[in-house]
C-alpha cells in the first residue's frame, strides 16, 4: 500500500508516539481497553486517572485536545443508547430532577459512557498516530490470519477507487437531471447501487486473476519487517501496566 492511502483519522508527526513500532502500539491499545472494562464500575475515580493516562499520551503525542474531541463524535449512538437506560431499565428507582430514573439504569449508562469513551478514545490516538499501512504491517507483525490481513488492506487500496466511483455515477446521473427527490427515484439509485457492485465485482476478479499470474499463490509477501527493542516495548506497555495497577486497586478498595 502507497503512502497516499493516508487516513483522515491520520495526523502527521514526529512525537515518541508516532517513532514507536505499530504493533507495539496496537497490543497496547488492546491491553488498555481490556484492563478499562475490567474495572469495577463503582470505581469512579480509576476511570479519572485512565483519561488522565490518556491525556499524557496525546500531549506526548502532539495530539491536539481538539482534535481528539471531534473524534470522539463517533460515539454518539452509544451515548443515545446509554441516556435511555435509566428510563427503562427496571429495579430500584431513584428521583433525579423530578425524573424517576433506575438506580440499575444509571451504573449501565454510566459503565458504558465510561469505558466506551476510553476506549474510543484509545483507538483514536492509535489511528492519529498510525498510518494504516503501518498498522497492517503490526497486524502481520502480530501473527493475525494472514487472509484476514490481506482482506482489510485490499479494503483499504480499493476504498477510495470505490468511493471515486460512486461520485462519478453521480456526477453522470446529475448531468442527464436526475435528482433524487423522494420515494419513487429508489429504484434507480438501487439500479446504481447494483451497477456499482457489479463493477466492483469484475474489477475484484481482474484484479485476482493479475495477481496470479504474477505468482501469487494465497499470501502476499512482507516487504518491510516491523521490529521493535526492549525499551520500546516497555514505553509502549508503559499505558496499560498503569491502568492495571489503577484496575488492581479499584477492585481491592
């Protein structure tokens, strides 16, 4: 994969973060979000001090707050999900603001916005300090199925040659006065959605059959290998040996 396959999640940088091996940071990041949801809801104060883990990874990292934030966004259906619960959980209930909300419901809203957060957030600073073919090269590095690899990069390549596809079926239909209005244009936006696939389907099969007459015989060959030092695993695993003392207490206090 090229190096203008960037993602937009993507922000160059030249911090210690981004110096680190990806597959280093990515069983960090695992480690992390594990040691996150292992932790006792009631332990409002190690949910404190991850964010505050976080946040020293970011400024580490050169991440700005704000770009952080924007990220985070995509979480807004869990936090849809998570305001419902105490209105329709059952059990004890409790009044808050002349609202009868369930004690159960507030800890579950409270045990997913916590951990989902943290979690999202962990992601974003991977995604922010790691371009995606890096991080295909720490999948690999880490001994994931190597089709499963090979499925997520050629996702990756392709996703924009699909996407451009897209804008230029629409382009074509805007040119000829097509403007979809309503329920009666579905049909041919779903004309398009199958003419999109169709090519995407052929294109899928030139492709393979290139690829195998170039020798390809089922796994693609690694041309950079990821290699990391002892002191870089101990930076990297730095984040979540903290969250696991912090989880350690949590469940003895």
């Amino acid at each position: 994969m090229g190096a203008g396959h960037a993602h937009r999640l993507y922000r160059h940088g030249h911090s210690p973060v981004h110096a680190l091996p990806p597959h280093t940071k990515l069983a960090a990041t695992f480690a992390f979000v594990v040691v996150v949801v292992s932790t006792p809801r009631e332990a409002m104060w190690a949910f404190a001090l991850y964010a505050a883990l976080l946040a020293t990874v970011a400024y580490k990292a050169r991440v700005p707050a704000g770009f952080l934030l924007k990220r985070l966004l995509i979480e807004i259906p869990f936090v849809a999900f998570a305001v419902l619960m105490p209105f329709v959980a059952q059990g004890e209930r409790v009044d808050v603001l002349g609202l009868s909300l369930s004690v159960n419901g507030l800890w579950g809203a409270w045990n997913v916005l916590a951990k989902g957060t943290l979690g999202v957030a962990a992601s974003v600073l991977l995604a922010s300090t790691t371009e995606l073919r890096e991080l295909l090269l720490g999948l690999q590095r880490l001994k994931l199925p190597p089709l499963l690899v090979q499925i997520a990069s050629f996702m990756i390549r392709y996703g924009d040659v699909i996407t451009d596809e897209m804008r230029r079926m629409r382009i074509a239909r805007e040119s000829r006065g097509f403007e979809a209005r309503g329920v009666r244009h579905w049909g041919v936006l779903a004309k398009s959605a199958g003419a999109l696939f169709i090519r995407s389907y052929e294109r899928g099969e030139r492709v393979h059959l290139a690829m195998v007459s170039r020798g390809y015989a089922g796994s693609m060959p690694v041309i950079d290998e990821v290699t990391a030092s002892r002191a870089q695993w101990s930076y990297a695993l730095a984040l979540p040996f903290a969250a696991l003392v912090v989880c350690l207490l949590g469940w003895t206090l």
